[in-house]
C-alpha cells in the first residue's frame, strides 16, 4: 500500500483514470491511482480510438503500440431500404493516424496499466475513497482498503475519474443534469457469419428502428439494436442470442448467423453533464463529469482528451511555472465546452437514428444520401468524428495579432504534423516527433533564408526563454526551398532547431506569409500566433498564465 507523499491522488482506473496518470507522470509529477473494484473490468465497452485520441498517445509513445493491439477500419456505410445511402473513407484525414482503431476497452486499460507499471507505478485495487475534504492548501481524506481498514491522505490534488456514478462528483454535490433519452437498447458483443464488411462499420437504418456492426476482429462484432420506447421498470434485460439474431435478422442485410456470444447487455441512454469541472483542488474527468449517448464512439475519447488537458496545466502549477487561476480555470472552461458539442453531437445522431415517422424516415435517407454525396460535407464529418476538428478558439488561453486576410489555423486550433528536414544534416522527421510533451513550442517562421531575419526571431526565443526557463522548446521553420545561413547563434538560449517545411504546406496551413511566431500548447494546440513577429507581444501573451521568472 502507497503512503509515499504524492501530488495527484487519481480515483478510478478505467481509461480516463489511467491516461489522466500516465499524463501526469509524463509531466513530471507524482500520483496514485486507486479504484474499488478488486480486477480490471473483461468487457470490451467503449470500442473506438480515434485519430486526434492516437496523436495524444504518441507523446507517450504509446501510439504504436495501441496500432500494434488493434485493428484499423477503413470508414462506414449507412443502409437504408435494401441500398447503401452512405460511405465514408476516413483514410486520408489529415493525421499521422488517418484511420478508426477499434480497440476492445479492456485492452486500452491493459495497455495503460502495462505503461505505468514499466514507469513504477501500479494501480492500487480494492482502496476505495470513503470521504474528503478541501482545504486551501491541500485535500484530505479517509480511504477504505481491501481489509476493511481505513488510511488516511493528504494530496495537493484530487482527480475524480470514477465513472458516471462519482464518489467525488456525489461528495462535492455537483448537480448532473440532463435526462435519459426514451429507448431501450440491446448490446451484443458476439461472432458474425456471412455477408458483412470486416473493416468498416456497417449501420442499418430500419423502419423499426436501428442496427449496428462496429468490428472488433475479422469475425467479431459489437451489435447494437434500439428496442423502442423504454420501459417504466429500470433497464432493459439482458438479451438472449435469439434476441439479438431476431434482431439482426428483422433489420440486417440477410444471411448473417450470430454465435459465440462474450457479452450480451441491455442498456439505456443517459445525458448527463456537470457545470464545472474543477471545483477547487479537486477537479472530475470522463464520465464523472459528463456522460452521454455511444452514437460517434467519442465518450472514452473525450474523457481521455480531458487528462491529457489537465495534466500539462496541473504540473506547471505544482512546479511554480504556472499561475493556478487562469491555468486551472481553463481546464473547466475548454473541456467543458467540448463536453457539451459532444452531447449535443451524439444526441443528434442518436435522434436522426431512431426515427419513427415513416416520412421523417423517408426525409432523412434523402438527406444523407444527398449531403454525403459532396466531398466538403464528407471531409467536415471525418474531421469531426476523428476529433481533429476540436479546437479551444474561444479559450482565454487562446490570443493572436494577425493580419485580418492573413488566413491559416486560429489560436486554439489543432497544430497539424508536418514532414521536415535538419538544416545541419538533411535528416527527415516529422513536426510531432520533435515537439516536446512536457514544453510549449515556439515555432519560428521567417518564410526566407535572410540571415537577418532568422537572427531576430533566434533572439525572440532565446529573451523569451530567459523569462520563462525550462518552459520553452524553439524550432526555426524555413519554408521549402529556402536555405538557411550557416550560423549557430542561438541568443543565449538552449539551442535553436532548425528545419525546412519539406513540402511547404505547414507554412501554407499556419497562413506564415511574413516573419512569424507561434507558441504551441503542450497538448499540440496553438495558443498564441504573431505576424509579424513581436517579442513585447510573446511575452505578453506567455505572462498571461505562466510565471515569469527571468
């Protein structure tokens, strides 16, 4: 049992919790990560991890191996009356992860736990969070372990990623608001025999209602049908197979047999969400903090891009590089945010799924199949369900002074990889491999080889990086075709990268027309962007949140 001071006490273990440790850790801090639960849950759950989710893991270099665990499908089709209305090909979004990767949740977990045991640090089960409360400095508690003996804690800061049934959210009496939605629902997780893609899901629009195959394997299946209007009692059964081949059989395209089932779930749609996701040192993650329908796949997803944005700004506060206020309001104000486009996105597609009205019915196949049927339409919605389209525009961590026809990505936007070349030896690399996890990025842009220019933007970064030390990581940008002087002044700054947008489309994206700067967050969003460059406002910006100490 763990009674080393920590700085983060984690409570819960599913994926939001483990990401939300191997997050922190990455940045430097010390956690623990408790759940009550005396195993790893077997069930295959949440399926999905998309494009911007896989990005995200990289920083930990977990990607890979998550590729190496799962199984890449190509896109979706949607069937109406006997025909294919829609076909989506996500290969080809802008991402070094430009695929679905289905991924039962139980694997997820294993592949975290796996990483924070290579890093020392295993999930303590059985230990479970009886009471807390908060004080100024830090927040104290009573847990419960698994000889029914009680521990005391102190924590700088708690993290509540125990599921839609919070301890914490419970103990803070944050209201969840929101509603069931009126269906019932059946799940199958189960073997499929007969006429079904393996690498794309394959949805069935029915008159009764809807049918779903998400692939877990070549052979097997997540089945998902609605029931109709929900019943007075509490959830619906489980089903029995015949159920669900009743199902498959009333709604899918013919031919299917079903066998082998592993997991057979009735289950009803809540949408719920809470205010505030910080209150205090204690801040909700995941489900705790917002819950809604599986329709997009982006529930986990989005819980675990929740981790990954409050650890960057949690260590930079413990580590009195960060101001607590607009750092840690942040949190809160971006996810939550996020958290309510999702709501509503999944809420929707959950509508449009199970209409009854036979000329809605009608409408809708008409809708689809026309909208999807224009490339812009299909690139907007890869965009959106692979997470790439997320952004924090309307964040107060989020400035600019830019030109108005200058064009390019926003402050708050995702930072897209780019594919460049060392100056010093002509070795490829990408944007993403370069960047640091646990430093902002200046990116410095001065779209020519002018030695001049390159020199000034070198002593941008190095008076910036006095100011704010052991904070800032800087890289020199040449657009493609410049060569860059042979020097290695760096201004008295850690030394400067310097690369060449191989194909010149990073300067094409970013809008980098004239001598630039950018700053990119942590977690790979672009926070601040100058053109052109101005030291007074980098440092105007960075003192916003960060503590100045040069």
């Amino acid at each position: 049992m763990n009674t080393t001071p920590v700085e983060a006490l984690i409570v819960g273990a599913g994926p939001v919790g483990l990401t939300m440790v191997a997050g922190l850790m990455r940045q430097g801090m010390t956690c623990r990560i408790i759940d009550k639960a005396p195993l790893p849950s077997d069930k295959s759950k949440a399926l999905v991890v998309w494009s911007r989710t896989l990005e995200l893991l990289g920083q930990l270099d977990l990607a890979e191996t998550f590729v190496q665990a799962g199984m890449k499908i190509r896109g979706a089709s949607i069937y109406g009356n006997g025909k294919r209305l829609v076909h989506v090909e996500i290969a080809g979004v802008d991402s070094p992860f430009g695929f679905p990767l289905m991924i039962p949740q139980c694997d997820t977990e294993r592949l975290l736990t796996e990483h924070l045991a290579r890093h020392g640090l295993a999930v303590e089960r059985q230990v479970e969070l009886v009471s807390f409360t908060e004080g100024p400095d830090a927040v104290a508690g009573k847990l419960k372990l698994a000889d029914g003996s009680e521990q005391t804690f102190a924590v700088p800061w708690l993290i509540g990623c125990d599921g839609a049934h919070s301890t914490i959210r419970h103990t803070l009496g944050m209201p969840f608001t929101g509603e069931a939605e009126q269906n019932d629902w059946l799940l199958a997780d189960i073997h499929v025999a007969g006429p079904l893609a393996a690498d794309e899901m394959s949805i069935f629009w029915h008159e009764k209602g809807i049918l779903a195959f998400f692939p877990i394997t070549p052979q097997r299946f997540r089945v998902i049908a609605d029931l109709g209007p929900a019943a007075a009692t509490g959830k619906p059964a489980e089903p029995t197979l015949a159920d669900v081949q009743a199902k498959v059989d009333e709604r899918g395209p013919g031919g299917l047999t079903l066998l082998d089932p592993v997991w057979l779930a009735g289950f009803r749609i809540n949408e719920r969400k809470v205010a505030d996701y910080r209150h205090g040192r204690v801040f909700l993650a995941g489900d705790a903090a917002h819950i809604h329908s599986p329709a997009g796949g982006q529930g986990m997803n989005t819980g675990m891009q929740d981790a990954f944005n409050l650890a960057w700004k949690l260590a930079l506060v413990e580590r009195g590089a960060g101001q607590a206020q607009p750092l840690l309001d942040s949190y809160s104000l971006e996810r939550s945010a996020v958290g309510d486009q999702v709501l509503h996105g999944a809420g929707m597609m959950t509508l449009v799924a199970t209409l009854r009205n036979p000329l809605a019915q009608y409408a809708r196949n008409r809708a689809a199949s026309m909208l999807c049927s224009f490339g812009f339409v299909q690139d907007k919605f890869k965009s959106a369900l692979c997470e790439l389209s997320i952004n924090y525009r309307h964040s107060p961590l989020s400035a600019e002074k830019w030109p108005k026809h200058a064009g390019g990505l926003h402050a708050g936007d995702r930072l897209p990889d780019a594919s460049l070349t060392s100056v010093a030896d002509g070795s490829e690399t990408t944007l993403f491999a370069e960047m640091s996890a646990d430093r902002h990025t200046l990116l410095l842009l001065p779209c020519s080889g002018d030695g001049r220019v390159i020199a000034q933007l070198v002593e941008l970064a190095g008076v910036a990086q006095q100011a704010f030390p052991d904070v800032l990581s800087a890289h020199v940008i040449l657009g493609a075709g410049k060569d860059a002087p042979a020097t290695s002044a760096s201004g008295g700054m850690s030394p400067v990268s310097r690369w060449v947008d191989s194909t010149g489309e990073l300067h094409q994206k970013l809008g980098a027309n004239e001598p630039t700067v950018m700053v990119v967050r942590p977690d790979g969003y672009l926070g601040y962007r100058c053109q052109p460059a101005d030291i007074e406002g980098l440092l105007a910006y960075l003192s916003g949140y960060l503590v100045r100490k040069g």
